[in-house]
C-alpha cells in the first residue's frame, strides 16, 4: 500500500522531547510505571490512589500536555505552572532577549523584528559554533537543525520580553576509564554549544568593543571571532536596535540543570541602542575580509591522558576538526606541567582556545599538529587592541 500523500515519516523529537521530560519528572517524584501499551503508559504515585496515562505522542503546548501537568500537580496541591516550570529548568537553556520601549506598548512590527533577530542570532551562533568565522558563506545543516528546535516561550508580564527555549538532554553517563593515567567528562551537547557560543560571543563583543567604547579593528574583533561572533550576528543585533521604540537589547541566561554550567558563563548581557555605529561598523569590518583569522579550536576539554614520568601528555577538545562533523574530537599533545590548570579547566568546563593546524586520520580524531598551548577564551581579550 502506498503512502498518503501528505504523510511524511519522520523521528517526532519535540514528542519525544516532552515524554522523557515528563517521564524524568514523573521518577523524580516517586511515580512507579505499571504498564505500557502502544498509545501510553501508565503511571500510578507511590503511597496513593492516583494514576496517569502518559501518551506517546505527547506534545508541549496541547490539551493532553496541560491534562498530564494538572494530574502530576494534583497530588502535592500544586499549581501545573510550576510543573511545568520545573520541567523547563532542568531541560532547558532559557534565552531571554529583552527590549525596553518608550511606552506601555511595542510596534507589532517592531517585536516582530525582535523575534526574527533573535532567531537569526541563534542561527549564527549555531553555525559559528561548529567552527569559528568573521562571516557565513553558508549555514552549517547540523547549526540549523539545532536552531529549528527553539521553542518561543510565553510572553512575560509588564515587560518585553521573549524567552527562546532549546532543549537539552540528558547526557549519557561516562564510561568507566580503564587505563592508568585517563581523566574525562561528559561532553559537552550540541544545543548547549549553541547557546553557550551566543553568549560568550556577545559578552566578548559587549567587553571589547562596547564598554570601552572604541573603533573596531580587525586585531580587536578577533576575540570576539573566535568567541563564535560573526558578521551575520552583529547585523542581527544592529537590526533590533534601529527600531525607534527600542533603546536596548538585552540577552540573558538561565541554564539547564541537565546540564552543568561553567559558574563563569554570562547571564545577561545589554547592549544599549547608541551603540548601534559600532554594532554595523564591526559587522562591516568582519564582512569585507576576504580570510578568516588563524585556524582556531574553541570548545571544552573533555579527556586528559598522563603517564607518571612523562614529560608530555594529551587531551582531547570537543572542537569540530577540518571535516566539522556532528561529534568531532581533536587530540593534541600538551606539556605536562600544564596538567594541573588543564585538569582545573577540563572539570569546571571552561572554554579553552587553541591556535595550529589540525591533520586529519582515518579512522581517529583529528590530530593537532606539534604541541598545543591551550588558554581560557577569557584570556584572548588581554593584550588585543
């Protein structure tokens, strides 16, 4: 039999999505699963009478997801609001992007033009996140597949505000080293990478070239490059800002539990409308380069080798290598006296960046050629222009 017409098989992530949160959420507090069947799964609590089927093919933002929040919630005398709430904060990376308008209104065309920024800065960074460029000659395919998950929020309240939602899952737990002298982490996923990339790239652009309030050149723009800044998100951020209702734009934070956070990661950042010159002037500059900067490897490090005695050891980044692939790795020899702060850096999950030329193997992680000099992307600002 052939197919409808319409019907288009596909993997439903945003169902999938909302059953292992709600399943997460029902373990957390003591719901024990009965039985399941091909539509649902039912669920009853501990010490009580109550029960819930949980379907399959639930989905956020609908009358069954509303239904199972008020089932969880009534128990405990709680409202599904804060169900949900907790739901969001654990599996979630919240992007809260704010403007600050002359009256008690907005243009609909002007937070129109909001919400369209902040997707194409999400989309950048997405991109930008896979390797770092002054501009986008095209978009990376596994970038936008992430950036199609973000989810618009509800609106907040008494202000103007836009929370992005962009799922984040569990990790899957390490597997147990075997060999004397290994050291690692769980890696880094790729939503978190995305966001991750956004707001180091608009903190670096806000303290570089914002705060102290000077011209751009290409040799202070570089940290905010290899922060995953490029031409396409600045013009974003430019854009928003010449609404004439709009004297700020301000992008801030809130990271999943799901997920540890570098305790350094930016929470908010605010950018007010004056600042727009040097916004499009920096755009302008990292578009008309005609090269990007020295190949660069940003990311986490996420394993670390050392044999007692030796006088060099290697990590692992999880950086895309000259093939930019989904799951991308680089090995790099290090100097063995740089252990201690690489250990420091690996387990707080600080972004570390890397400069040299990277060789490919068949059949292994990139490899990076002589031996590396890893430093925090915090310290690239020190000493540019």
């Amino acid at each position: 039999m052939s197919s409808p017409r319409n019907h288009r098989p596909h993997f439903d992530l945003a169902s999938s999505h909302a059953v292992a949160d709600v399943t997460a959420e029902l373990l957390r507090r003591g719901w024990i699963q009965e039985r399941t069947s091909e539509r649902a799964a039912l669920w009853k609590l501990h010490g009580s009478s109550a029960e819930l089927y949980v379907p399959h093919s639930l989905r956020r933002d609908t009358l069954e997801w509303e239904g199972v929040l008020n089932r969880i919630a009534a128990p405990a005398k709680e409202d599904s609001r804060d169900v949900e709430r907790a739901i969001e904060h654990t599996n979630y990376d919240f992007m809260r992007f704010r403007v600050n308008a002359s009256g008690d209104t907005i243009p609909l065309e002007s937070a129109a033009t909001v919400i369209n920024s902040a997707y194409g800065m999400i989309r950048a960074a997405a991109t930008a996140s896979r390797r770092p460029t002054q501009r986008i000659k095209s978009y990376v395919k596994a970038g936008d597949e992430i950036a199609a998950q973000a989810r618009l929020g509800h609106t907040e309240v008494g202000s103007f505000v836009f929370p992005v939602l962009l799922h984040i899952d569990h990790p899957e737990p390490l597997e147990q080293p075997t060999l004397e002298g290994v050291d690692q982490v769980i890696p880094e996923s790729d939503e978190r990478r995305v966001t991750r990339t956004l707001a180091q790239a608009l903190e670096t652009f806000e303290r570089q070239i914002i705060s102290p309030g000077i011209d751009p050149t290409p040799r202070s723009l570089l940290p905010v490059v290899y922060a995953g800044g490029t031409r396409e998100l600045l013009s974003k951020v430019a854009t928003a800002l010449a609404e004439p209702d709009i004297s700020f734009f301000e992008t801030s934070f809130i990271w999943a539990g799901a997920e540890p956070a570098n305790q350094d990661l930016p929470r908010s950042i605010a950018i007010p409308a004056d600042a727009r010159g040097l916004i499009t002037s920096s755009a302008r500059l990292l578009g008309n380069s005609n090269q990007d900067p020295l190949r660069v490897l940003v990311g986490p490090i996420i394993r670390i080798e050392h044999m007692k005695g030796e006088i060099f050891g290697e990590i692992v980044m999880q950086a895309p290598g000259p093939s930019g692939g989904r799951k991308s790795r680089v090995e790099m020899r290090v100097r063995a006296n740089q252990l201690g702060v690489l250990h420091e850096w690996m387990h707080g999950g600080t972004t570390v960046v890397v400069e040299g030329k990277v060789l490919t193997r068949p059949g292994h992680y990139a490899f990076l050629e002589g031996v590396a000099e890893p430093q925090p992307l915090s310290a690239t600002l020190e000493g540019a222009e």
